[in-house]
C-alpha cells in the first residue's frame, strides 16, 4: 500500500506462516540496505515500511522494486503448509500411484523388495525398523491398540524381510487407519525420521523447494543416511551454490542409486518428475506441476 511518495508500507508476502513471512520482510530490508545504506522497518506482522530522506526517496524505490524482482528473497520451502502438501502429493504418486496421500494410512502390502510389509502414507517397512517404531509410538500413546500385541513380532523380523509372526497383520494395519491417533502417529514418524531431517539438511545447503523435496523423496525410498551418501556423490561433481547444476547432478546421482537395487531400478519418479521440473526452471514448485510417474500422467493447477 503506498501511503505517499515517500512514505511505503507494503506486506511483502502472503505465505502461510506468519514467521516466514517476518524473515522475508527482513531479507528485503537486508537487500535494500545493501544497496542504498537506508533500512527500511519491518513490523511483527511482516510489513515494511520505510521514510527515506529526501536525497535517497528515489535510490530507495528503485532497490525495494529490485528487491522485491529478487526470486531468492521470496523463496519459501516445503516449510510452508501448502508446499508440504504438494511434496506429499508428490510422493504419494510415486508410492502409491494416487495424489490423495491421506487414503493411505491403511495400505499394506509386501512389494518383494526385500523389505517386508510396505505400509503407509510412506510405505514404512516392517524389515528397516521404521514400522517398529511407528508402532512403539501408536502403542505409547493408545496401548489398546490392533497393532501393539505385533510388537514382539515387528522386533523379530526386522532387518528381514520375514513375516513370522505377523499373520494376520495387515488387516490389523487396515483397521488402526481410522483411529486418529495412529494417522498422527504417522505424520508424526514420517516428519521425523525422513521430512524434517531431509529439510534442514537441504536448507542448510541453501536449496529451495525442488531441492528440499528431492532431498526428501530420497530419504523416503534411501532412509536418511542414504540421502547422506547420494548427497556426497553428488558434491563431488558441484557444489549446492551452483544451483541448478548442483541439482542435476544429485538427481544423477540419485537415479544411479536406485539403479543399483531391482525394486527401484525404474526411475521415473526421478527422470519424469523432478528432473521435468528441473530442465523447466521451476525450483520453487510452482503450480502448475505436471510429471509421469511409471508412465501415468499427473497434475496439480
């Protein structure tokens, strides 16, 4: 909203949350300092408002206006609510060939990849622990739980993919995906062993969206430390600086990885999908998005 020729305030942004939205207010006040030597305020709610003096009024305009064109400060990763949606989708084409990731609480299934049962919103696995501690934590909070007298059993096979002992598990899994409590508990370990750690490491990189959710998908099928050794491959060809090249090569390095394991040798989910939106310039996810995925068509506008 410009209040006269010298005296702006302007919201400079309408993501979700309200701290992003603060910290993007800073990083153009940042910018516009950078250039002119004038700070503009910026207010809790992520206003800027600025008065420069008379002799810097133009300078000022003209570096909010460049400011502003800056993509970089404008960049909101998979943080925001609405981009964390759109990674889910994502995945979810790939896991479970559908974009409505929440009809997936209850699918179980052995996908002969050495694993086990595969089950989910991710496709947590009975043989690589991550379904053991999924249902440790359901157990913890509701103890009288379908899945809880598999816990014995779920501790036995894993690291196999066995399923002694689990007989009659999966119509178990079928029936706690409507109680609340065990949807929570997967958002709950799907943030914490895979989403969450996939995006700190990749903001830490400086990546933004793309970059944040080709993190993730990699620590979804590779676990993190798996995403940790695709990550090394790929800096020894580029650095995270180098941005788009920098990407290409850990989707490079990615697909090589999936090569090496029979299950996951089709790469689609990789070579028509996140490089698509790559060679397209869209780092930041921007809708819309349309990719293939094991040859099926999908669209998000």
């Amino acid at each position: 909203m410009v209040l006269s020729a010298s005296a702006c305030a302007t919201r400079v942004s309408n993501p979700l949350d309200d701290d992003i939205l603060v910290a993007n207010a800073n990083e153009v006040a940042d910018c516009v300092e950078e250039r002119t030597g004038y700070r503009p305020d910026v207010s809790a709610d992520g206003t800027l408002s600025y008065l420069p003096p008379e002799d810097l009024e133009q300078q000022v305009n003209d570096a909010v206006d460049t400011c502003f064109l800056d993509d970089s400060t404008f960049r909101v990763g998979l943080s925001d609510p609405v981009l964390k949606d759109i990674a889910m989708q994502l995945v979810s084409s790939a896991e479970n060939s559908s974009l409505d990731w929440r009809a997936q609480y209850a699918y179980i299934e052995d996908i002969d990849d050495g694993r086990g049962y595969t089950a989910g919103i991710i496709g947590f696995c009975s043989g690589t622990g991550d379904m053991l501690e999924l249902v440790r934590a359901y157990t913890e909070a509701v103890p009288d739980n379908e899945l809880a007298p598999y816990l014995p059993a779920l501790e036995a096979v894993n690291g196999t993919d066995s399923h002694e002992g689990l007989d009659g598990f999966a119509e178990a899994w079928a029936i706690a995906a409507d109680d609340p409590d065990f949807q929570t508990a997967q958002d709950n370990e799907r943030d914490a062993v895979y989403f969450d750690p996939a995006v700190a490491l990749a903001e830490s990189d400086g990546l933004g969206a793309l970059g944040q959710f080709a993190y993730y998908d990699a620590a979804v099928m590779h676990g993190f430390e798996g995403l940790e050794a695709i990550r090394d491959t790929a800096l020894a060809m580029a650095e995270p600086s180098d941005g788009e090249q920098y990407l290409g090569a850990f989707l490079d390095a990615r697909e090589a990885e999936m090569r090496t394991e029979e299950a996951h040798e089709d790469t689609t989910r990789v070579s028509t999908a996140q490089r698509v939106f790559l060679e397209e310039g869209n780092l930041d996810l921007d809708l819309p998005l349309s990719w293939h995925v094991y040859g099926d068509a999908y669209l998000i506008d």
